[in-house]
C-alpha cells in the first residue's frame, strides 16, 4: 500500500523471522556463533534464552540456513506443548523415520540406529527445540536421555534448546540439575539499545530499497520515540515502523512524525506492561502442622469423654511453627 509512495521495494517491517534481515549487534553475533560451535563441534546441548521478540527464532532460521547444503540433518520442533510420546514421534518423523504407531521403545530404537548410521558416515544431527520454555519436565528428561547416546569424544544428537527466560528458571529446578550440567554452551539476547534500534530500523529500510537519507523517512526524534515505546525489542519496533509507514501514508506525509509514533503506541497499548500473575503461596509446613494439632485435640476429647474444644485454642506461630497456648 505505501511501499509506491515511498519507492519500497518490499515492507521493511515485516515481523516474519527473515534472515536476510538479520540485524547483526554483538550480542546477535555471539549468540549466532555459540549456536554454530555448539553444532559444529558436537557438543551436545546448547542454550539461547531471551525476552519476547528479540530475535530468538530468527537467528535459530540464520543457523539453519547457515547449515543448508552441509551433513547436517536436523528435527525441528516448534510447537514444545507435546507429551514424551509426541516428542518422540514428532522428532522421529521430522527426521523421515516411520513414526506412526510405534510404542516409545520402538521409537528410541529406531531414533538410536538412525544416530549411529550417521555418525559412521560422518554426518551431523540435530534437534531444535524452539519455545523450549513450554517443554514440561518430563518432556526435557527424555531430551536428555537422548543425550546417553555418544562416543567417549562426541555426542550422537547435538540439542539446541531455544525460550523465553522461564527457561532458564526451568533449568535451575532441582528434577532438572542433571540436564542443566550438560548444558556445554549458553547466550541470552538482550533488547537494542538506542543507538543499535537507529541501525535496525536504517538497515531495514536500507534492504527494502530506500534511495533518500535514510534519515528523512524517520527523524532522529521518531526513533528516540519508537525505542521509547518498544524498549528496543525487535518485534515491537517492527510493529511500531510497520503501523507508523501506514499512518503517515494515509496522510500523504514524506516523514513519520514522532506524533504518529505516540498515536500507533497508544492504539496497541504499548505503555501497558504484561502482569505476570504469581501463585498465592502456601506454607504446607505450618498447614501440616495445623492438621495434626487439630487430630490430636479431637483425640484427646475423645479419651476425656467431652467435646473437643479446639476451637477456644488460640494459636500463634513461632519462628515458623505452631504452638497452642495451654487452657487458662
């Protein structure tokens, strides 16, 4: 629609993970380049976490294509909401394996022969688990497990676990500490500062064909605004530029002002952060213990011949106990 008015060749803020628009900051890098040592040098499991939007499964499609054309064969998982069974025939059957009706010891079976023959010719496998973060506990066992195939010098299966920081809460969790000590490498993508949001947005408009400054179609004081509402992560910035272009289009502007920049923030609520709503906790300790005062008193009743009269007890805790004051 506006991609004429502005000689665009295509949109630039598309918010499809295309790698041809990787936006390369130092972090993108490392975090691109422990993907591909992890894979490369057969270490096993590798872990990339970070925020919604920044990133994450754009450069997990760089590494594949990075990858294309070489021995490397690989299972994508992108929906992580599987049972250990699904897990195992989704990966099975994402590898070209028979998976279809097979019980998950004929399937480890057959997952077990497909990583021997190719690790005797030489050839590399992977599994990439995107939204990792949704991988219940039983599910990230059985990943692990996986593992157990080896050599004494390499890993049959090379894992790539990719989510949202809860993974890395996930991890830490006492059923999992034998997974989180295989980990061999890790990277976390952070949000773009200022500065690096100026070259992401610049760098898109740049590949989509834009022959005037670069600075004309969106001022300094416009970006300083979409970083200011995006908090510099990729996603929203594409979402902010993509809404701004429409808006400005429609008034017939040959710049985004930073006033249609507060309007698109605005109609998305984009001032309005995301509550994360906690469990109320229980102390099942105090609770037990609570449960047991309660029995031994209806006892006691019981042997005295009267009611139990547990109901004109006070309590109080004490340092995190229960005590019941003696009868006055």
């Amino acid at each position: 629609m506006y991609k004429t008015f502005y000689n665009l060749q295509r949109n630039p803020f598309e918010i499809t993970p295309d790698p041809s628009f990787l936006f390369a900051t130092r972090r993108h890098n490392e975090a691109l380049a422990t993907l591909y040592y992890g894979v490369r040098r057969h270490k096993g499991f590798v872990v990339m976490t970070g925020e919604v939007g920044t990133g994450k499964t754009l450069l997990v499609r760089c590494l594949l294509q990075l990858l294309k054309g070489s021995n490397v064969a690989y299972a994508y998982v992108f929906n992580s909401r599987l049972s250990s069974l699904e897990f195992l025939q989704y990966i099975a059957g994402d590898f070209g394996l028979a998976a279809s009706g097979k019980t998950k010891s004929e399937l480890l079976l057959e997952l077990s022969r497909y990583l021997i023959s190719r690790h005797q010719q030489n050839l590399t496998t992977v599994l990439v688990a995107d939204e990792a973060h949704h991988l219940s506990t039983e599910v990230l066992e059985e990943i692990r497990l996986l593992t157990n195939l080896e050599t004494s010098q390499e890993k049959l299966l090379q894992i790539l676990l990719v989510g949202q920081p809860e993974l890395d809460e996930k991890l830490d969790s006492f059923e999992l500490r034998q997974l989180k000590q295989r980990i061999a490498a890790r990277s976390h993508l952070q949000p773009l500062d200022l500065e690096e949001t100026t070259g992401y947005i610049r760098r898109r408009l740049q590949l989509c064909g834009v022959r005037q400054d670069l600075a004309m179609l969106f001022p300094a004081d416009t970006i300083a605004e979409v970083y200011r509402h995006s908090r510099g992560i990729p996603r929203l910035i594409n979402t902010v530029c993509e809404n701004a272009l429409i808006s400005a289009y429609a008034r017939q502007l040959q710049n985004v002002p930073p006033e249609i920049i507060e309007e698109v923030a605005t109609d998305f609520r984009l001032d309005v952060l995301p509550i994360r709503r906690a469990e109320p906790a229980v102390n099942n300790d105090v609770n037990d213990v609570w449960q047991a005062v309660k029995t031994l008193l209806q006892f006691h009743g019981q042997l005295q011949g009267t009611r139990s009269r547990e109901a004109d007890v006070p309590l109080m805790s004490v340092g995190g106990a229960i005590k019941h004051e003696p009868y006055i």
